[in-house]
C-alpha cells in the first residue's frame, strides 16, 4: 500500500529544525498502525505536481497556514483531485487544512471561527461511533492549531466528533472513502508546546498562550486517531482490490 503525504505547510523556522516536518511527523502516526504501508510525499507548496491516479492507494492531505478558501492555483487543483480521488474511491484523510479543504469540495462551509483560535488540547464528544465498521471511543482529546473550521458540513459527510468550539470536528464520506479531523493527531506535545511557545505575545496574547501551553501534556488520544485511520485506509484498500 502506497499512501502520499500532501504537502501544504511545514512548521515555522526554527521549531522545524528540532521537530522535523510533518511528512516525517504522520508516518511516525501512522506506521505502527500501518507497518505494510510506503509513505511518499508530494510537496505542493515547493511545487511537486499531484501524483497521477493509479500509482498509489491513499493519502493524507496535512495542515497548511493557507485557508481553504484563499485564490491560489495549487489549492483549487487540489480540491479537483479530492473530488476525483472520491468518484475513483481512493481513501483518503484530512488533517486541519485537509479537513477543510475536503469539506469545502464537496459544498460545505469554511471559514474563520468567530470564536477565534483554538490551540492547545481540546476534548470532542464522539457523536458517532461507528465508521468503516470500527467502534470509537465516546471522548476524544487532541492537540489542535486552527484559526479556520468546518462551519456547516457537506450534504454527504457525517459528523463523527464534535465540541461547543467545533461542531464539525471530524467527519467521515462513507461513500467517497474520506475520513477527516481538525485536531492535529501527529503533532506530539513537545511540538505543540514549542509551536504555541513561538507565537507567544505575538500571534497569541501571552494569558491566552498560557492556558493553552498548560493544557498540552496531559494525556492525549492521538493513538486512537491513528488506529482510526489505518483501519479507514486498510478496509477501503482492501474493497478496491475486491473491485477491481
């Protein structure tokens, strides 16, 4: 199984030089819960074309400082290939971005929280407990950056995950082979502290990066999210081949 990693930010210099980029940080997710799968990456952001439809099984499309609705050539050419992937069933995952940017696709609606950021640990309530045939636990916390969120869902995605911060905070496309999440399961706590560390009494006011930076090491759910993705990838993988 070949699964692309898609590209469309890294971590702001000089956190990247001790944490890596975020590539390396999802198949680090993902491998244990994957160990037959080859992970590629396709680096939109420096200018890597989308890999041609049947040289691969899956993909991850990852977190970007982009928002989804911004007028740039790689980001309608990407929602072109999402809509694609969906009619060819190809699983995929979104994460943050990927999460919005699948959402808006398929018609649903992104735009900046009038809450503002959220950062830091944030706890959803699993309102669905089933997708592709696996149970998920009721409760879920995960580290999350995000200005932009999944303000109304499209028609065809059900929301799994949810809290009074973010209605839409992940959804599954049963039928276009899609499982999506605003939280950031590959970020590790060290990462996010030194990320919302960095942004301290600039991009965050120094109380609010406070409480956030507090919340970071307390025990997280990332492994669940991983589990819940491989087994999205492995059970959609194996219908394809039925298939074909």
């Amino acid at each position: 199984m070949k699964i692309y990693c898609i590209e469309v930010g890294t971590p702001p210099p000089p956190i990247n030089d001790s944490f890596g980029y975020y590539p390396q940080m999802l198949e680090n997710l993902l491998h244990p819960y994957l160990p037959m799968a080859k992970f590629a990456t396709c680096s939109l952001i420096n200018g890597d074309e989308l890999p041609k439809f049947g040289t691969f099984d899956g993909f991850v499309i990852m977190g970007s400082p982009h928002g989804v609705y911004e007028d740039l050539p790689w980001i309608s050419s990407l929602m072109e290939f999402v809509i694609e992937a969906a009619k060819q069933k190809i699983p995929h995952c979104g994460i943050c971005f990927g999460h919005q940017l699948i959402a808006k696709a398929h018609g649903g609606k992104v735009e900046k929280a009038p809450q503002g950021w959220g950062i830091g640990r944030h706890t959803y309530e699993v309102i669905d407990h089933i997708a592709d045939g696996k149970e998920i636990k009721r409760e879920l916390s995960l580290l999350v950056s995000h200005q932009d969120q999944v303000l109304e869902a499209p028609k065809n995605a059900k929301t799994i995950a949810r809290s009074d911060f973010t209605p839409h905070a992940m959804l599954h496309y049963e039928d276009d082979c899609a499982l999506t999440c605003q939280a950031h399961p590959e970020f590790s706590s060290d990462f996010a502290h030194a990320l919302i560390s960095s942004r301290r009494g600039t991009r965050f006011s120094e109380d609010f990066a406070d409480l956030a930076l507090e919340t970071v090491h307390h025990d997280l759910d990332a492994h669940v999210l991983a589990d819940l993705m491989a087994h999205h990838f492995y059970v959609n993988h194996k219908k394809s081949k039925k298939a074909a």
